[in-house]
C-alpha cells in the first residue's frame, strides 16, 4: 500500500455509522412491534374512540355527567362498541350513587337500571368485556352480594382491566372475607396508580399489622403520615406498629403528643390513645386509665364505654365488660357493641360453669 493512499475504515467498523444503524434498527423494531400489536379498537370509527377518550378523561377529574355524554356520542357512532357502554354503565353507577348520598331513592334506582341496560349491551357485542364485568362487580357489592362482586371483578382484572378503582375495590372485597394475602396484592397494585394515597398506604399498614408484620406496617403508617401527619388515628396506628416492632420509647414519645394535643378535646385524644392501648393489644392497664379518664370528663360517654368494655374483655373481666358494654347498648345500640358484649356474656358464662 502507497504511503500517500488514504486509509479507508470498513463501514462495520466505523463508530457513527454503526451508531446510527443501531438507532434505525431500534426505531424499527419500535414500529414493527407497534404495527403488529392487535388493536383492541379495529373498526371502530376514529371518532368514537376519541369521545371514549374524552369520556375517560372526564371521570378522572369526576365529572360524570361530561363523561356520561361522551360515552353516548361514542355508542351512537357504534352501537357495538362495548367498552363505551361498559364505562356509560359505570357513569351511570357512579350517578346512583350521588343519588344515594343524597338519599334520592328515585334517582338512585332510575341510574342503577340505566347501568344495567348498559351491562347488558356491552356484553352482548362481547360476553368478555373486562369493563362490563368491573360494572357487574360493583352492582353486586352495592347489593352486598360479595362473592359475586369478587367473581365479577376476578373475570374483570383476567380479561385485562387493571385500574386504581378495580384493585382498591377488590381489596376491600377481599379483605371482608378476610383473606388478607389477596386484599394486600390488590391494595399494592392500587397504590402502582396513586403512590400517595393515604387511603391505600392506611389499609396496607393495617393489613401488615394485622399479620404481624410490624416492620411493614411501620413502613406504610411512616409513608402515610409524609402526606398527612395530622391525623391522629394514623399517628397512633403508627405508634402502636413501632412498638410491636420493639420501638417502645419512640411509640410513646408519639402516644404521648397525641395526649397532650392543644388542637382538639381532650376526651378524643384520652379515648383515641386508649383504643390503640386496648384492641391492639399493647397496654391494657394505661389503656383502661386513660379511659377512665375520659369517663370521668364527660360521664356516660359511649366511646368510653366502649373501650372499658372492650378493655375488660381483653383481660378477662368479663362481668365488667359486661357491664360497660351494657350500659352502650343502652345509650346508642350499634351492631359492633352488641356483637361484643354477646361475646363478653359467652366468656361470663363459661366462667361460671367453669368456677373459675
């Protein structure tokens, strides 16, 4: 080779070029993968999909009654498309219930039929809609049919519908039959969607809590109170995760501010701290004093009633908790005081046959 002739790279080995390669090759693939992707939409005019769109927008911001119209503008350009119907049938459960808050029984009805006949047209065009199912599952529950609004919601999340709503509410299902591994993975996969929510984070340090896993709870409670360290019952819920978790000084250190709260009656502050004693099994004794507390400041209150009742209970004064119970019953009857005074009455009289 002349010295004077130019040395020539071979293409492969020129960085840039490579380089650029690279990049056509990924851009490619991206559009390839795009292009052969199915779409869930195929034949469904351009403009009906928009209004869905608009309509999805709409309930974000929960404006149902924008998001309803919007919804029909796209089923009046296909009749067929079912998730269109499904999310009308869900704007129409959403307005029901408005109309249940405001106890317009009338109303309430009239949008709950209106759901259904939506329901049944998604799931006419296709028996699979996973948004379809989401509405059927909530339907049930507001029936209180939970096993049929579990198995709704289950056919609901397979068929692919994965949103804050749908696993928030499978998590409450789960969690009232008492099936606490699934009510987290749904609760965890809501808060996927809305990291900061202090609902979720408060429901996952109780679940956590509940199965005795105090480190986790800690950590929810902790993230929870980054967004709303004000509310006491979370500040004592973490407070009692950190001493089970064997951080005894710093849970009182926070039990103790609660107590000595300026903002709010010292009643509640006596009656809350004393709760979180008590039914979290942590401090009988200081709980049934601060209760006592609280009685002495405002004689015959239920809540501290209720707290002593339970409190007895929890060391196995049952002709006490007996009698506190009672006396709650008799001032405002709930079905949670009567479910535990029917058990303190059951422990009493076992004790008796008993001897002991």
């Amino acid at each position: 080779m002349s010295k004077n002739q130019p040395t020539v790279t071979p293409f492969w080995k020129n960085k840039m070029v490579m380089g650029g390669i690279a990049v056509a090759m990924i851009v490619i693939v991206v559009l390839a993968v795009q292009y052969l992707k199915p779409n869930p939409y195929k034949g469904v005019p351009k403009q009906s999909i928009a209004f869905l769109k608009q309509g999805d927008e709409a309930m974000e911001k929960q404006d149902i009654e924008k998001a309803l119209d919007f919804y029909l503008k796209a089923i009046e350009l296909d009749e067929t498309f079912a998730d269109a119907s499904a999310k009308a049938a869900e704007a129409y459960v959403k307005a029901g219930l408005k109309h249940k808050a405001s106890r317009n029984s009338q109303m309430k009805e009239a949008m709950f039929s209106q759901a259904n006949t939506y329901i049944d047209k998604a799931l006419s065009s296709n028996p699979n809609n996973g948004y379809a199912h989401y509405v059927k599952g909530l339907m049930a529950d507001e029936q209180n049919n939970i096993d049929e609004a579990i198995r709704e919601m289950e056919i609901a999340e397979a068929a692919g519908v994965s949103t804050f709503d749908l696993h928030s509410m499978l998590g409450f299902l789960y969690n009232s039959k008492e099936e606490a591994a699934k009510s987290v993975n749904q609760f965890q996969k809501a808060l996927h969607y809305k990291s900061d929510d202090v609902k979720t984070l408060y429901n996952l340090g109780e679940l956590y809590f509940a199965l005795g896993n105090y480190s986790k709870a800690v950590n929810y409670y902790g993230e929870l109170l980054k967004y709303d360290n004000k509310d006491k019952t979370s500040r004592a819920s973490y407070a009692a995760a950190l001493w089970k978790n064997g951080d005894e000084a710093k849970a009182k250190e926070i039990l103790n501010s609660i107590l000595n709260d300026a903002q709010g009656k010292k009643i509640t502050n006596y009656n809350l701290v004393a709760w979180a004693l008590i039914d979290r099994d942590i401090d009988y004794d200081w709980g049934i004093t601060l209760a006592k507390a609280a009685e002495e400041l405002a004689p015959n209150n239920v809540e501290s009633m209720d707290i002593l009742g339970w409190g007895y209970f929890k060391k196995k004064d049952y002709e006490a908790a007996v009698q506190y119970l009672t006396r709650s019953m008799k001032t405002i009857p709930s079905d949670e005081v009567k479910r535990r005074l029917d058990m303190a009455k059951e422990k009493l009289e076992e004790s008796k046959k008993s001897g002991s």
